[in-house]
C-alpha cells in the first residue's frame, strides 16, 4: 500500500486525498489552516456568498423596470431595500465552517488521517510536521497561497483589508477604495457596489480585468460606471494608510483618494516558504510557485504539486484537476494530463463574465486563425423579457472544420451557461453540431446556438 502524504487541506489536497483512498493509497493531509483551505474557509466561498446577496440586491434595483413595486409606494425597490452587512457576513461564515466540516467528513468516510499542523520537507520521502515524521512513496504539496501586500501598506483588519479579512465587517462601508482591478478586485467592487457602498476601483491599467477578454471588460466598466461606481484608470496605488476613522490612498503621481475602508486586491504570493522545498529538490520560479508539468510532477522524484501554490490557472476547479491527476499518475491509473485549453473560468460581477479555450487577445494578435462571432444578448428574447441589456455570447471556430475552440459569455449567471461551450470544446464538436442541438425557446442559452448558427457559412 503506498503511503501518501499531502501538505495542504485545499481543493487540490482534499480531491487529491479521497482519489489516493480510492486508489488504495494509505493517506495523510497535513493541515494547518482548516479543511477546504482558503478556497472554503476566506476566499471562494465566502465570497462568492457575498456575492450571491449583491446578485439580489441587483435584481432588486432593476426590478422597478419590471414592474415591480413595494407597499409603501415607492416607485424605486432599491430605495426601500438595504443589507445588514453583520447578517450577510454571519451567515458567509456559517456557510464556509459547514463546507468545511463536509468536507472533512467525507476525508474521514474514506479513512484520510489529518495530521494538524504546518508541514515541511526532509528530503523527498518525509514530510515534517512538529515532532513527527512521516515517511512516504508519494509527496503533493498543496498550499495554496495568500494575499500579496503593498510595502507600506499593512492591513490592520478594521480599515485596511485584505479579501480575507473583509469578513469581519459589521457595518457596510461608506466609502471602499478598492487598490487592484484584477479578477478579486473587480469581483469585490461590483459586489459592494451593489450591496450599497460607495466604490472607487483604483486599477494601474487602462481598463478593469487587463487579463480577460477586451470586449466583456468593456461592458463591465460601462456598466460600472453607469452604476456610480468610479473608475481609476492608469493608476497605481503608492501607499495605503489609516487616518482617523478613515484610509488615504495615495497614487504615484502624487493624488490622494479618502475613503472609510480600503481593500487590497493586487495579487496572490505562494505558500512555499520555509519548507526546505528547494533543499529536497522541489524546483521554484523567481516568484516562488512550485514548478510542475501537465501531471503536477515537480523537480524532486515522487513528489507532485497541485493548485495556486504552482501558480497555474489559480482556480479551485483547477487545483482540484492537478490533485486528482497526480494520484491517478502517481498510484499507476489512467491519466489524462491537464489541458489548459480546456479549463473554463468565470468572473463573479454583475455581470459575470465566463471564458473557455482560445481567447480574442490570440486571435488579434495573428496566432489563430479562428472565426469569431458575437451575439449581443440585447438581440436575446428571455434577456429582453428579463431587462438584461448588457452582454453577448462569442464563439471562436476553426476555418474549414468549423470546430468550436473557444468562447465568452457575458451574463447574469454566465457561470451557468459556459458548460455548453466547454462540453464543446472539450469533446471538439464543430457548429453544426452545437447549432442542431435544440435549445428552449425563449432562454438565452439560445444565444450560443445562435452565435454556432452564425459561424456555420464562415466555417
């Protein structure tokens, strides 16, 4: 029976844990933050809990259009509706310490031991936690990783936040500065947006989501701004600090931007320190992720890598990916290694943004040749019924095969509607096929069978 030893209780420890059991492994995860990680415990679920109330609080302030009307007589909901921001944060925090505990019961009905405490390598075969030492055939470092800080910029929990400390709140903040304008910061900015704060996105580029697809950016920030929302552009954030009951932030060219709260949004550094990783062979990047291939091996035989402390695709469904696929690889199952161009990935805003496979930033710059069509959900029946304007459906294709490679989704939920691109990238059906699958009608997934209809005489 192999013995398996994985550091870290994140989705790429846990999946990878119940996968070794299954295999026959005889296994051990190390932990020290809680089960499920930051993923559960202070990131993806507990904002994305957040974000579910911010969701209504949109339907809620567009619902007048529908006729929606309360029995005060207000022509206005959104006027007559408010959060209690101690009650939101409560239950975010119920809901994280639930999953968790699931979790770790379903670690224990597949007779995972959890050694608690912080582990480190001794050489490639042991891993040490305190006083004990526990041999293994096979090692997967899974420790995620944790907000990057400004120099200078220390957050102190009360006005100076991190996204895990946001939590914490018991009162909704006048005034959030948001200092960063990645996939966190935009997330965090629309969310308080919508729950009420005043919001100011301090983004050191030309537009929010530098990483994601130019044109679902570009609805994002028009719809940001027409909510109030302010937008920073090409503005870096020198220094955060508290004055009074208050935070100052200031930019490098000198202006300053006051507000109640501040919260840091700008970036992820791996947990890798203090492990003895380089010592036993783990190779690092200059930034200090750990180095794998497509099946999570690293550097040092026997042992694997798997989630955001590798630095590839940081997302939970992708951590989870490597776990599984370095104990198939490891304990002798068929492994499939990860494709990257198959990974679908979804932005929380209102509204989200979801993407899978080729992007238009390839395209434009001449490394595909791939067919590309955008549908405006404006043109969408069930959006019109719903009072969505904002948002498309884009669908990329190869010449001559018409096989769909990629695509982006801008929508209320559009988290629930990119499977149907991933099922079609993945299994490389062409747009004839995902065009003469029949959609209902009105809904606006019939937008994605509309953008593959349009594809076809192009193809």
């Amino acid at each position: 029976m192999a013995r398996v030893v994985i550091i870290g209780g994140g989705p790429g420890g846990y999946e990878a844990a119940s996968a070794a059991a299954q295999l026959g492994g005889e296994v051990t995860v190390v932990d020290s933050d809680g089960i499920g990680g930051s993923a559960v415990l202070t990131d993806c679920v507990p904002s994305k809990t957040l974000i579910a109330t911010a969701e209504v609080m949109t339907e809620v302030e567009e619902a007048g259009e529908l006729g929606v009307r309360l029995d005060d007589g207000d022509d206005d909901p959104a006027n007559s509706v408010r959060v209690d921001l101690s009650v939101v944060n409560k239950r975010v925090k119920a809901l994280a310490t639930a999953q968790s505990e699931g979790i770790e019961r379903r670690l224990d009905r597949d007779k995972v031991r959890i050694v608690r405490g912080r582990g480190r390598l001794d050489g490639p075969e042991t891993v040490v936690v305190g006083d004990e030492r526990l041999a293994a055939d096979v090692i997967l470092i899974a420790t995620g990783a944790r907000p990057r800080i400004l120099q200078g910029s220390e957050p102190d929990g009360e006005r100076i936040l991190t996204w895990e400390q946001v939590y914490e709140l018991e009162e909704l903040p006048e005034r959030l500065i948001v200092v960063g304008s990645g996939v966190t910061g935009a997330e965090f900015a629309s969310a308080y947006d919508a729950l009420g704060s005043d919001v100011v996105l301090v983004s050191s580029r030309d537009r929010v989501l530098p990483g994601e697809d130019a044109d679902a950016a570009a609805v994002l920030e028009d719809v940001f701004k027409r909510r109030g929302l302010t937008v920073l552009g090409k503005s870096r954030a020198e220094s955060v600090k508290r004055q009074g009951d208050g935070v100052v932030v200031t930019l490098t060219d000198g202006r300053k931007v006051e507000g109640s709260h501040a919260l840091l949004a700008v970036g992820s550094l791996p947990n890798t320190d203090d492990m003895n990783l380089v010592e036993s062979g783990v190779s690092l990047t200059d930034g200090g992720f750990v180095q794998v291939d497509r099946v999570s091996r690293t550097t040092a035989r026997g042992v694997y890598a798997a989630g955001d402390c590798t630095g590839v695709l940081m997302l939970a469904s992708v951590a989870a990916m490597q776990g599984r696929i370095a104990m198939a690889h490891a304990l002798g199952d068929a492994v499939t290694p990860l494709d990257q161009s198959t990974v679908s990935a979804n932005v929380f805003t209102a509204p989200e943004i979801a993407t899978v496979g080729l992007t238009q930033a390839v395209v434009d710059a001449g490394g595909s040749t791939a067919m590309v069509v955008k549908v405006p959900l404006a043109d969408n029946a069930r959006a019109k019924m719903q009072g969505v304007r904002d948002g498309f459906v884009k669908l990329f294709c190869l010449p001559n095969t018409g096989i769909v490679v990629g695509g982006v989704v801008v929508a209320p939920r559009a988290s629930e509607l990119i499977h149907p691109i991933s099922l079609a990238v993945g299994a490389r059906l062409t747009v004839d096929q995902v065009a003469q699958a029949f959609t209902v009608y009105p809904s606006v997934s019939g937008s994605v069978a509309e953008a593959a209809r349009r594809l076809h005489l192009r193809s």
